[in-house]
C-alpha cells in the first residue's frame, strides 16, 4: 500500500497544538521534526550514546501526517486547514504551508533482518533463528538469537568486546548478572560457556519477553530467569536485592551506554561477590576517561581495558 504523506511547515511554539488538532480530525502516524534538544528524561529509555548534531533550534518545525485509501483526502485537507488557521489565531505558526508527497507501506519491523547474518566470535556461533548454518564446525557453540523489538542482535563490537571479557572469566560455576540484558545474548553465551546460572535484567518490557523467548530457544530456561527491574532505581534495586536473598554474583557484565555504566559503578558493588568482576561495554571512546574515573572513584580497580573501533570495554573489580 502507498501512503499520502503531507508534511506542514510550522514553528516549535505550534507543532503539539497542530499534532493535538490532527488527533482531534482523526489522523493518526504523525510526525515532528525539529531541532529542540532532548532532555535526560527524553533519552532515558534510548538505546543510543551518540546524538546526531542538528544544529542550533532556529524555532522551525516540521509536522508530518499520512493517509492511506480510507481517508478522504480533500475533506480531510479542508479540515487540517482549518485547524491551522485556529492554531496561528493564538500563536505563530509559521507559514503553515503543506507539501505532499507519496511513500511506500513496508514492514518496517522486519526489514532490518535481511542485515543480520551469521558469525562468529573466535569459536561461539551466533545466528539469527530464521537462518540456517552450512559451515558449523565440530567445536563450535551455537547461539540462536531473535532480538524482536529489543536490542542485541551480538554483532555489534560492544557486545563482541563483552564476549571476549566473558570467555576470560566465566568458569563452570560462575554466577552471571547480565544487566541492560537486550535480547539475552551475553546471558546465554555466558550459560554455554559454563556458567551455573544466570540472572538477567532489563527495563524494556520487550527486553523481558525477548529474552525468555531466547532463553527457550537456547535451551538455557532451566538454568536462567529473567526480571524486569531498573537497577539504578534504589527502591527497585533494594527490592531486586532482598526478593533474591541478598545473592552475590562472580560476574556482572553490562554493555549499556557510559551514561548508565558511571552511575552503575556506584551501585553494583553490593552485588559483586569479593574476588568478581564488572564487565562493562557499550561505551564510546569520548567517554572512556569519565567511565574510568567513575570506577576509580568507586573503589574500583581496573583490569583491562579493550577497544574495538570506537567502542571501549573495561572490566575492573572492587578493591577490598
């Protein structure tokens, strides 16, 4: 199916009254672009480290909407008219001018699978479930994986540096807190390394259901669970702590953003049994220094640090 897309030029100071007036006409699908930046709480649930730079706010804005067959387009264009003309009665609305254009319906959800290929980190295979292996070796561990709609597909060189720091540390009755879980993967991996058990956490509904859903696939349910708490969240961190007995753990492993590993730092010590270690990723190399001090500053003593493009890992213990 083709969408009619109609995109108005607008300023900040009016697009959520125009988005507001959409919704009332009946539009959903609407889009706003500008150049406003996020506040923390915005980017509080991003997966993401790096903001593109879009330049100083000039006060323009861009809101989008798109129709499909259902809709009457020229009624429904009388009425979005309408409505503009409301909105700039009360505030500046800039020129309110619409352009159209035409995009096509795809499945956005999926698309992204066809660049998600089998690979290995030295001896640990890791395939996404819709694919099928011609070239496993004897020795090689076979990690299925279907992120869904979380994050942690493994072919990312965060995740590849986490491995690595796992295939170090992890022996056969290792207990695995995997925090910032995604999709489950550094759990599993970790499980079929020989790890006894593993505890994984997330904030993101769909980290949890993605993770028990991979969990299965791997076989791996019996020997890990999965809960749904933020650990920087002390009430939740509390909770999580007593409802699991006060368990300490030989490995934690978090490959997150800097933003979340330096307040972490603070935090996951409780956790650690006295001779474990923090494995950490997802840290951009902008950010090593602040991550490094935030663990020194906590007690920590740095083991190893590792780079793998841009991206750093660091993997300390607590001094005691």
């Amino acid at each position: 199916m083709k969408w009619k897309k109609f995109t108005i030029q607008t300023t900040t100071a009016a697009e959520d009254f125009i988005s507001e007036k959409l919704s009332e006409i009946g539009i959903e699908g609407i889009e706003i672009e500008d150049k406003v930046e996020l506040t923390a709480n915005d980017t509080k649930g991003m997966f993401i480290d790096v903001l593109p730079d879009l330049g100083p706010d000039d006060g323009e804005a861009l809101v989008s909407f798109y129709l499909d067959d259902t809709y009457d387009v020229p009624k429904t264009l009388a009425a979005v008219k309408m409505a503009l003309e409301e909105v700039a009665s009360f505030v500046n609305a800039g020129s309110c001018e619409i352009t159209a254009s035409e995009t096509e319906d795809k499945d956005w959800m999926n698309n992204w699978k066809q660049y998600f290929k089998p690979f290995t980190v030295d001896h640990i295979l890791i395939k996404p479930t819709w694919e099928t292996l011609s070239d496993k070796k004897d020795d090689d561990i076979v990690i299925e994986i279907d992120p869904g709609t979380a994050f942690g597909s493994g072919s990312h060189e965060t995740t590849k540096l986490c491995i690595s720091q796992l295939k170090k540390y992890i022996k056969k009755d290792t207990e695995l807190l995997d925090v910032g879980t995604g999709s489950g993967i550094l759990s599993i991996i970790g499980l079929k390394l020989g790890a006894h058990h593993a505890m994984a956490t997330d904030i993101d509904p769909n980290a949890i259901r993605a993770t028990n859903e991979n969990f299965a696939i791997n076989g791996v349910s019996e020997q890990a669970e999965v809960q749904q708490v933020n650990i920087l969240d002390k009430e939740e961190a509390d909770s999580f702590y007593e409802k699991n007995n006060g368990k300490k753990y030989d490995v934690i492993v978090a490959n997150i953003l800097a933003d979340v590993i330096i307040p972490l730092s603070g935090i996951v010590t409780p956790l650690l049994k006295d001779d474990g270690v923090f494995i950490t990723s997802g840290i951009i190399n902008t950010m090593e220094e602040a991550v490094k001090e935030a663990m020194l500053a906590n007690n920590f003593e740095i083991l190893e640090i590792n780079h793998m493009k841009d991206w750093v890992s660091i993997t300390a213990k607590p001094k005691r």
